[in-house]
C-alpha cells in the first residue's frame, strides 16, 4: 500500500491524479505543512467503518451452547489485604 502524501494547493491543481494515487492507498493532504484531510476510494472506507458484531451478537449465535469453553479454575483466594505499610 503507497502512502501518498500532497499540499491542499497541489489537490486543487491535480484532483484527478489524487484520485489515481488514492486507488494505491491512503493521499494526506497538508494544509501549511500539517496533515489536514485523507483521502480514501470507498472501498477502503468502508473497510474502515464497517460495524462489527457487538458482544450481545456474538453471545446470542446460533448453536452458542455447543461451543466448549472450560476457563481453568482459580487457585488461592480472589482477594488479599492491602499491604499499607
């Protein structure tokens, strides 16, 4: 994946090759010398915000109850004092 990076000015004056180099990966556009916007194809975007499944989802699938989970078993005590001195 090419990282791009080009000035608002040089943007402005050639969009249609930022494009073309967005299709290779990410373009930074700088505004004064600092990152300002990214430019993205749709594709990679929504890779980015696609939504995944929550963890209620996850619980709830089908045939849940025939996946084996056997955490082991805690050894000792859950708790100890504070040591405070």
């Amino acid at each position: 994946m090419a990282i791009t990076t080009i000035s608002s000015r040089e943007f402005n004056q050639d969009a249609g090759g930022a494009k073309k180099a967005a299709a290779k990966g990410p373009v930074f556009i700088t505004h004064r010398g600092h990152a300002a916007h990214v430019l993205l194809t749709i594709e990679e975007y929504q890779k980015l915000t696609r939504e995944t499944e929550s963890i209620v989802d996850q619980i709830a699938m089908p045939r849940a109850d025939k996946v084996r989970f056997n955490p082991p078993r805690l050894k000792g005590s859950l708790y100890r004092p504070a040591d405070l001195d």
